[in-house]
C-alpha cells in the first residue's frame, strides 16, 4: 500500500499558480517526480485546489509552504 500523501490546500483555482511553481522548480533542475508532485484538483464544489505532494519534505512543499494562501489541514507545526 502507498503511503498516504502530504495535502495543500488554497482557496479559488490555483492550479496554474502550481505550474508555475513546477516550472520554477524545473527550470532549477527539479522534474515534477522529482519535486514529490503526485496530482492536483481544482475542486469547484469546494472552491478549492487541492495539491497531493509525497511528502511534506518535498521541493513543492517547501515552495507552496512559502507563498500566501497554501494552507496544510491537520498538519503538525514544524519544529
């Protein structure tokens, strides 16, 4: 069984906010398998994007955790 995946979570449609930050990454060298991006939703319903990453130590982690909006639901704080 997989591990279960690290969640981010923005209000609105943030999907080609996301790709830029793919792109970002892939243009320091980071491919998306590379950067633990596993899939991404815009859920219109909820009027939320929901970006599932492998790991809350992954490159896209650490970019979305640095910009405005991204929130981590039920995460613990890091230390």
């Amino acid at each position: 069984m997989a591990a279960p995946f690290h969640v981010f979570i923005k209000d609105g449609d943030a999907l080609a906010e996301v790709d830029a930050v793919l792109g970002a990454l892939a243009a320091r060298g980071v491919s998306r398998e590379a950067s633990g991006f596993a899939k991404y939703m815009h859920v219109v319903q909820a009027k939320q994007t929901v970006v599932m990453i492998e790991s809350r130590e992954s490159a896209l982690s650490a970019e979305l955790r640095g910009r405005a909006g991204w929130r981590e639901p039920g995460d613990v704080p890091l230390k």
